[in-house]
C-alpha cells in the first residue's frame, strides 16, 4: 500500500515479497481507537495532543514536534500535506493548520489501511468524531465500546437512590450491551489495580453510593475501589469483551499501580476466565501482559498508543511484544486519539515494525513466509474479528 507517493516499507531491506505484500496491504482491525477532533485546535493543544503523560501546556523552552511522534509526522505525514519529508515543523503546521480537520481526515484516515475501528466514545475534552463521522471520513465500518465509568457517573447524577444503584447498573450495561461489541474500565487511572477485587455486596454498593452521592460533586467522578470492582464484575457477567487501560498514560495514573500484574486476584476467579479480558496499551509492561495472555486463556494484550508515542523505535516494541504471547493473544491498536496523524502512523509503524519483525526470522530461516504472514493477518485483524464477533 502506498501512502500517497510513499511506499511505507521504504528503507527496510530485505523483507521477503509476499510477507511485504502483506505488511502494505493487510485491512487491519483497530480494536482500541477513539475519534478525531471536530474543531480547529490551535498550535498549542496540537502539540499536546502528542504529549500523553503531561496535564499542563508544553513549555516555552521547547516543542512537542521535538520527540519521536513530532519526527513521525514530519515523516510520514508531511508528504500528504504537499510538503517534503521531515519538513520543519513549522512548515507542517502551516500546512496542517490551513486545512479544516475534516479535510485532514478525509485525508489521512483513509490511508491507515483500516476495515474496522472499535471506537472508545468515552469522556473527551474537546468535541470528536463519533462511530458514523469516523466511518464516513475513513471509509472504514466502525462500532463502539461503552465505558463503565460513565455509565456509573452518569447514573448517579440522575439522583438513582444509593440502594437501588447496583440493580440500575447492571440494567443500564445490560442494554448497552445489544448494541455494543465491548466495555472498558480505566480503573488504572481511578484507583489503580491494587484493591480489593473481591465482589461487593449490593449493600456495600449502596453504602459508597451513599457516600459518594454526599460529596456532591458537579460532575460526579467514580473513584473508589468497592465501586470499582463492582462496576468491573457487572460488566464481567456479561460475557462481552472487557478493555482494560494497562500501564502509560497521563500523569493523573499512578504508573506502578497499573502493572497488570495486580490484576492476578482478578484474573484468578472463575467466573472473570469466561470474559475476554482485554489489556490496552500496556507500555511500559508489555512484557507482563504477554505473560498473563501465556498464563489465561481469555487474557489478550495490545501494544497501541506505546507504538505511536516511540516512533522510529516502537520496532523494538513491536518485536518484544512477539516474545511470550501465544499469537493469537495479540491484538493491533493504535490508541489514536484527536489527531488523525496518530491513526495513520499508528498503522504505518505497526506495519513496519512487524514487517521488519518477520522478515528477519524468515531471512534467517526461523519462520517460514506462509507463517510470518498468518500472524500478522492474526495479529492485524483475525484475532480482533474472533474475539468481538465483528
Ligand atoms: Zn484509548
């Protein structure tokens, strides 16, 4: 698949034919994906739409396009801008900033190469694209994934009675699932995975309820562990895919409360091994989550959102993520988020990297071809198309 002019296995010598075939154009799946923003955004919340760990605007001292994603759009974007390879950045921003960002999708989400985008419509601070404007935009088909946090919040700020919480929950993520293929948690962020994952008790829900609902927040937050664990064992007795944010993200989350290696009590329980548990991200414990999708049979892993953010070096990435997990363990995600870049070059560094991966092991008469490009179609799209019956 070219990218506009460029072929994106351009530089990596040696990759067998139809393993590179494949790597070009392969119709990925992309199981962990959310929208674009709708408006203009202005230099600022663009370069911070590339940090992901800092909260607070990029300093006067340097900038954003300085850092591994920042080089990976003046790559890769840059040419389907009308401009050069690794233009300045400030020639890119000229050029991204004098097209509407539906021009920008129409542009460049095409190109990611993807069939289907399981979106996450959860919170966003600014207006994004929802299933049907990501559909019409990329040309891919879309279908969405519904958050238990704001399920939960949502349900508290109707004034639900602390007692009858529990039973509206349940009744509120039994509906959504008719339409939706999944849920997600971002426990992580709200207590980390270090709590009690024991099944609460109706009545225990009632009681944090109570003491929620008396903090009379505006816009109500759920971070408490009982409610945590009860809104994941709700979502678990479903039997729909269940994502769970693992490891990097902004600096609110406690990085080392989220090694998933904290789940263990969790993944443990009888009734958690029958829901396909589905670990996001996971960077910088990827290593963790390929042993735990080795150790369950309903564990599986991705490395998105750790892909775009190491750019030029997610090759490693992508090749550790090979390591421990059975390959059909394994999903591709890009975790884009606002910026069109991100769902494109998210596509593009995957498809490199396991390209570049694969190659090598055929090259060296470890894997033979037809293999190499079983596991990138399992990888790409087969396993996502099992797991969320799309
Ligand atoms: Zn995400």
């Amino acid at each position: 698949m070219p990218v506009g002019d460029e072929w994106i296995l351009e530089g990596l010598d040696g990759i067998p034919p139809r393993l590179a075939e494949t790597a070009q154009s392969l119709a990925l799946i992309d199981h962990h994906v959310h929208g674009c923003y709708v408006e203009k955004i202005d230099r600022g919340a663009f370069e911070e739409s590339f940090n992901e760990a800092s909260t607070d605007p990029i300093p006067a001292f340097m900038t954003q396009f300085d850092s591994q994603p920042g080089f990976a759009f003046r790559r890769w974007c840059a040419p389907l801008l009308g401009l050069e390879r690794h233009a300045p950045a400030d020639e890119y921003w000229a050029a991204r900033s004098a097209l509407t960002p539906a021009e920008l999708d129409r542009r460049l989400l095409p190109l990611a190469g993807v069939e289907h985008w399981v979106m996450d419509t959860g919170f966003s601070l600014r207006p994004i694209t929802d299933p049907a404007a990501m559909a019409a935009e990329s040309g891919g088909a879309t279908s969405e994934i519904v958050r238990l946090e704001v399920v939960a919040e949502g349900l508290l700020a109707t004034g639900v009675a602390p007692a009858d919480f529990a039973e509206a929950f349940r009744a509120a993520i039994a509906e959504a699932a008719v339409e939706a293929k999944g849920f997600k948690t971002i426990v992580a962020y709200r207590v980390g995975f270090d709590i009690d994952w024991e099944p609460p008790t109706d009545a225990a829900v009632a009681a944090a309820v109570a003491r929620w609902a008396a903090l009379g927040q505006e816009r109500p937050r759920l971070s408490d562990p009982v409610l945590e664990a009860f809104v994941v064992h709700a979502a678990v007795a479903l039997g729909l895919p269940l994502q769970v944010h693992v490891g990097f993200g902004d600096r609110d989350l406690d990085l080392h409360r989220t090694n998933p290696m904290l789940l263990l009590p969790l993944l443990r329980r009888a009734e958690v091994q029958r829901t396909p548990i589905m670990l996001l991200h996971c960077y910088p414990y990827h290593r963790e989550s390929a042993y735990l999708a080795q150790g369950f049979d309903n564990v599986y892993f991705d490395i998105g959102l750790g892909v775009n953010y190491l750019g030029a070096q997610s090759r490693q990435l992508i090749a550790e993520a090979l390591e421990l997990a059975p390959f059909a363990k394994q999903l591709y995600s890009s975790d884009a988020f606002g910026l069109p870049e991100l769902h494109l070059v998210g596509s593009i560094l995957w498809r490199r990297g396991m390209a570049a991966a694969l190659g090598r092991w055929v090259r060296e008469g470890e894997w033979s071809e037809h293999d190499a490009c079983r596991v990138l179609e399992m990888i790409g799209a087969e396993n996502a198309r099992r797991v969320y019956g799309l």
